[in-house]
C-alpha cells in the first residue's frame, strides 16, 4: 500500500512538472524507474485536469497502477498543507509563486477545496502551452506584421536582405532552443569587418525575440545582453571648391547628371532624391517638398534655390511623374566613379557646409537638411574647408587689436600714495 501511495505521489507531481514544462510522457518517464507506459500516464493525466475523479471502472489498467487513488488526496502531493486551528482546518497551496489559503469546519472539506484549486492550476498549465514557432517562419511574420506598416518600401527591402542574407544564416530551429552562447557567436563574425551591418543584425535579433516572448511564443529571450563592438561613424567630408567645379564637367555627360546635381544643390539624402515627383514641386511658392522618412524632420519643404530651379526646370519627369527613376545602387555605383574620392553622401554634407560658409545661422541649415537637431548638423556635417580656413587666417593676421596700455604701480594714483607713504616712514627713521 505505501508503495502504491508513493506511486501515486510522484505520477502526480510529475503530471504537474510536465504541463509546466510541456514535454512528451514518455521523454520524462524515461528518467524515471516507472513501469508505465504511455497509453497508460495519458489516461491518468486525462483523470487529473479534467475531473479529478477516481477512474469509475476498476481492474484496468490505470486502476491496477494506482489503487490508492481518491479524490481526497492528501495536499502535501499536490505541494500543499492541511493543518487544524482550534475548530478549524487551514489549508495552502502556492499557485505561480503566490500561496493560497482555504478554511473548513473538517479536514475531508478542507481538501477537497485544495483539490478544487490545484484542478484550475493544471488548467491553466495547459492554457499556457506555447505553440511552437521555428526562428525562420518566426523571422518572416515578425516582418510582415511589425516591420511592414511602420517603415517605408526601401527600409522594409533592406530588412528583408538582411533576414535572407544573414539571418537565416542561423540554423532553423524552435525559438526556445536558442542559447545566448550560440547568438554571441553568431554576432562575433561581424567584430571586424561590415559593423553596421553587424549592428543592424543585432538589433533585428533583440528585437525579433523579445517580441516572441511578448506574444508567449518563447519562455525568455536568449538575445538580451548581446555584446559588439559598436560601430564608428565615418563622417564624410565636402567637396573643396576645386572639386566641386571639377564635379560640375565630369557629370555633364552622365544621365545622372541632374539627379547629382540635385543632390548637391538641395542637400537631399539619395533616398529622398529619388522618391521625388512632379507634385513636389511648387513653382507658385517657390519650394520643394522632400519626402523623408528617416527622421520626424526629414519630411521637409524647401526653397528652390537659383541653381536648384535650373536643374529641376530641365528635368523631363517619367510618365507616372518621377523626376529620377533610377536605383540607389546604380546612382552610387556611377558616382564613385566619377568621383572615387568622396561618396554620394557627401554631396549633402558639401551643401550644409556651402550654406555654413555663406552665414546662414545653423537652426536653418539644420531645419533645410531635416536634421532633429541642430547638434547632428553640427557634430556630423559641418566641416570647415580650406578655402574657409584660409580667409579667416588672413582675417586674423590683419587684425590690429586696440591695446589700452597700463600704467605701472607707480603711475598710478594708488601707487603714488603707496610711494609717498614709503618716503614718509624713511623720513621718520631717519
């Protein structure tokens, strides 16, 4: 009889372990010296969350295994406690950590109440069960649901190259069988070499698990505390006078001669330059919308500055009204040829300058270039030029400060009291 009971204890406390870790019967039976077998641990388990009932039909297989079995199993199986308090009986029991008290006139009532409570606790095991998602599938939804409506086209592009390329690089698995071990190394081939793309996967890593234990798709993210080498911002610089005059004839033969010039004459980003339609032009008032998405400011309107409306007046917009329908990687790819020395992004960064150089105050060159701030606009384009440097070194070498020259102590009038003072004592030793 005693090994019956203790039979019984331990099949309940594993039913319990197993709807909290959801495992297979037969996976954590093996660890166990019990003679039992699937068929026959299902069928108690169906009596344990559905009724709690003892099995109505005796001799079976269930009943031979476990004969003892009665509705008022004692508390301490179910991790519980009855005690007696004066005429009263106390029982607990901790459900998700909390622990939960009953009161009965009788011992029998007392339990049958703790039975009642450990029934909805392997109820809710059991409505807590996660479904099982692979990180591939999981990578693709997380995309389409939560990326999707809230970037813009090319963002969304780019994220979908870097989950085909690099992502899935990973093998496919259940999210919940990823380690932060197997992540770290993953992100490590990315410690010296393309950092912003390291960058970016990380952060599409992060953000991908943490939304999956949002949804209860996972237990806990095994990317939090990712660690890499943050990447150092390579600040461009303007073209000098010089080049950019030599730019100027290099581009004239180019079909993306007015896309360039563009660029330079307005400060737009590539991507922004090529979103531009006919409708972004308003030649009543003078402006140019530019439609940015990177930032709450980058959605900007803009004067059309001289050598801007030549450009743009020459332009011959495609039928559906896009001023440039070219590709950012064909754009990039022509101008590097043209001009190895610099990259695209910094004709932007020339035009900021180029607006510094002439006085503009900053607030309105930051709000020209869709900055957030004025302090991007500071730390990131500003750069002096040399032809910059040069004129204000000549401004200072002609400089001719107005001195006010200063008197020594002894010309002045506190000085010549203190000296009269000192002859007046010689006088009197003398």
């Amino acid at each position: 009889m005693y090994e019956q009971r203790r039979l019984t204890e331990q099949i309940v406390q594993l039913a319990t372990r197993l709807l909290a870790l959801q495992l297979k019967p037969h996976q954590e039976v093996k660890s166990y010296d019990f003679n039992i077998t699937d068929a026959q641990f299902d069928a108690y388990l169906e009596r344990i969350t559905e009724k709690l009932q003892p099995s109505q039909t005796e001799g079976n297989e269930v009943g031979n295994i476990l004969p003892g079995f009665k509705e008022d199993i004692m508390p301490k199986k179910l991790g519980g406690s009855v005690r007696q308090k004066g005429n009263t009986w106390e029982g607990r029991i901790s459900v998700d950590g909390k622990m939960q008290y009953v009161f009965a006139a009788t011992e029998a009532e007392c339990i049958t109440e703790l039975n009642k409570i450990f029934k909805q606790k392997i109820i809710s095991e059991k409505k807590k069960k996660r479904s099982k998602y692979y990180l591939h599938t999981w990578l693709d939804e997380w995309l389409k649901t939560y990326k999707q409506p809230i970037v813009s086209n090319y963002t969304y592009y780019l994220y979908e190259r870097i989950v085909k390329n690099h992502l899935k690089a990973l093998p496919d698995k259940e999210l919940d069988d990823y380690t932060n071990l197997e992540l770290q190394k993953f992100i490590n081939r990315y410690k010296d070499t393309r950092q912003r793309t390291g960058e970016t996967v990380k952060h599409m890593i992060v953000s991908a698990f943490r939304q999956a234990v949002n949804n209860g798709l996972c237990r806990r993210s095994p990317a939090e505390g990712l660690k890499l080498k943050k990447h150092r911002r390579e600040t461009g610089q303007p073209l000098t006078h010089a080049e950019e005059r030599q730019l100027l004839i290099d581009v004239e033969p180019l079909i993306y001669r007015d896309y360039f010039l563009t660029c330079l004459y307005s400060g737009a980003r590539r991507s922004e330059a090529l979103r531009l339609t006919v409708s972004d032009i308003d030649w009543t008032n003078n402006r140019l919308h530019i439609p940015g998405t990177k930032t709450q400011t980058s959605d900007r309107d803009i004067p059309i500055f001289d050598k801007l409306a030549a450009v743009l007046r020459r332009v011959v917009p495609t039928p559906d009204g896009r001023l440039f329908p070219f590709k950012g990687d064909a754009v990039t790819k022509y101008f590097n040829q043209v001009c190895p020395q610099h990259k695209l992004h910094d004709l932007r960064t020339t035009f900021i300058s180029r607006c510094y150089e002439a006085g503009i105050p900053i607030k309105l060159v930051s709000d020209w270039a869709g900055h957030k701030t004025s302090e991007v606009t500071i730390n990131h384009y500003l750069k002096v030029s040399a032809e910059m440097e040069a004129k204000y070194t000549a401004v200072l070498n002609n400089h001719t400060p107005v001195h006010t020259p200063v008197l020594p102590p002894e010309n002045n009038a506190r000085g010549q009291k203190r000296s009269k003072k000192r002859k007046r004592g010689k006088k009197k030793e003398q």
